[in-house]
C-alpha cells in the first residue's frame, strides 16, 4: 500500500495576534502601588516589586484636590 503524507499545516508559522493592551490610567497606577505596598514584607521587598512592575512609590499617593472657599 503506498500512502502519501500531505501535510494541512501552513508552510510558514503565522505570526499571534496579540491582543491590544491600554496603558493604566494614573488612578490605576496608584491603586497598584498602593496594593503592592499593603502586600510587601517590609520596604526593600516593597521597593523590589514596584520597581519589577515599573511603578514608582510616588504614584501611590493620592493626588491633592482643591478646597473650595
């Protein structure tokens, strides 16, 4: 019995699409330092995980409003 192989697969890999991701907005941001600060076991391990997720202590403070008169 003679049996070919063909094959159904592309000759090239196509490339993923990958799905479109926004940038959080700086209220995001501040709630993710916030949370990052509330779960870390003291400051240098606090200061290691924002800096792995590109966070700055800075935006986990909250952001002055004005008084009103």
């Amino acid at each position: 019995m003679n049996t070919t192989h063909t094959s159904t697969a592309p000759s090239q890999n196509p490339r993923p699409v990958l799905p479109y991701t926004e940038e959080p907005d700086p209220e995001q941001r501040r709630r993710a330092v916030r949370a990052v600060a509330s779960a870390a076991l003291d400051a240098k391990d606090c200061a290691e995980l924002l800096e792995a997720l590109g966070l700055a202590p800075e935006e986990g403070r909250p952001v002055p409003t004005q008084r009103t008169r």
